[in-house]
C-alpha cells in the first residue's frame, strides 16, 4: 500500500503537481465559463423584459432548452457539434482539419449552459427593482445607460449575489463533467492517478477535499462581496 504523503506529495512519485493543475484548470474553466454565463445571461434577461416578441421567444427557447435538457448532454452536443460546425466552416473556407482545443470549447460550453440560469437570476433582480425610482429617474431627464448605471446595477446587484454565489458552486462541480470530452480538469487527473496506482479512495477523496476548500472559500468571498454592497442600504 502507498503512503498518503508521497501519493499527495510534490515529490517523486507524488501526484501533487498533477493535482495542483488540475485543480488550477478548474478554477480557470469555471471562471471563464462563470463570466460568459454573466454576460448571456444578462443580454437574455434584457431580450426577456423587452418588448421585441422575437427577441422574447429566442430568450425563452434558450433558457427552456438548457434548462430542460441534461447538462451532461449539452456539453456534449455543443462540444462535438461546435467543433464540427467549426471544420465544416473551415472546409468551407478551403482549409484543413482544425483541431479545437479542449479548455476554451469547455469554457464557452459550461458558459452558454449557466447563461441560461443566470438569465433567470438577472430578471428575477431587475423586476426587483422598485419602478417608481426608474419613473423618477425619466423624469429627471437620466439616459437609459445612466438609470441603468446608477440605479438598476446598484438595487439589483445586491438581490441576484445569493443566486449568483449558488450558480458559481453549481459551475465549480459542473467542470468536472468537461471530462467527458477529455479535459483534464481536476476530477480527470484524480481519475487517472487511482488508475495508476489503484488507490481510487485516496485520490477521489483528495478531489472531494479540493471541491469543498474551494467551496467553502468561494462562499465566504461572497459574503464579503454581499456584505459590502448592501453597506448602503438600511439594515432591518
């Protein structure tokens, strides 16, 4: 049997580095993948509130589809279909074969997936906010971009962090199903390093532990975040 140190360990024989990135694409997937889920989710929110019937029905045709079917399945629609969308484009073109790096496909995939329920999050915020402050602001002669600005993104902000917090937890754990497609994220290299060494417990149990610090963190750096942007509202 191996020893729990040299197995975890940076030194010969330790699977440490292997994890230390692994853990590190992670991070970098669910950030990326976090911050294109904002920017989709926010444009979704704003084509679900306008009053374009088109732009309405495309917003609730993408959340309802990516709500509804499993996130697993989605990865891999998008992961295979955007690649072969991107050499049938490239064969088109009069070029070769392309061969679509893993990290940013699994980036822009787990990003359109989170959009769709960060959509949700965003309208749920705005709609939160009170309509006579927007009234009062047309009137003041305030541009949509400065309502916006100066008092849609401070009210609602506050309102859609908790949802927010959950999605980005909900992203951390999701990263680990880009294995499917041959990243090799965190989960990936714990899985080959128990099939190296058979020591399955040890190495999955060392991935569970990373999750939860990751978690745990993320949690309280949220709060903090919350915290400081409700330091102008009243407290109850």
């Amino acid at each position: 049997m191996y020893d729990v140190f040299t197995l975890l360990g940076f030194g010969e024989g330790g699977w440490g580095p292997a994890l230390l990135k692994g853990t590190l694409i992670t991070l970098q997937i669910s950030l990326g993948g976090f911050i294109i889920g904002l920017i989709v989710g926010l444009l979704t929110a704003a084509a679900k509130l306008s009053r374009s019937t088109p732009a309405q029905t495309i917003a609730n045709g993408y959340s309802t589809i990516c709500r509804a079917v499993p996130e697993l399945l989605l990865i891999i629609l998008f992961f295979y279909g955007g690649s072969s969308l991107i050499n049938a484009t490239g064969r088109w073109l009069g070029f070769g074969e392309v061969d679509v790096a893993g990290i940013p496909v699994a980036i822009l995939v787990l990003g359109l997936v989170q959009g769709a329920y960060a959509s949700e999050i965003f309208r749920g915020a705005i709609q939160s906010v009170n309509r006579g402050q927007i009234e009062a602001a047309h009137a003041y002669g305030m541009s949509k971009r400065k309502i916006f600005w100066r008092i849609t993104l401070p009210v609602m902000a506050p309102n859609a962090l908790g949802g927010l917090a959950n999605l980005w937890v909900y992203i951390i754990k999701d990263s680990a199903l880009i294995s499917v497609v041959g990243t090799t994220e965190l989960l990936q290299v714990a899985k080959q390093a128990g099939g190296s060494t058979k020591e399955y417990l040890i190495f999955f149990g060392a991935a569970a532990a990373i999750y939860y610090v990751i978690t745990l963190s993320s949690s309280y750096l949220f709060k903090l975040l919350e915290d400081y942007l409700r330091r102008w509202q009243p407290k109850h």
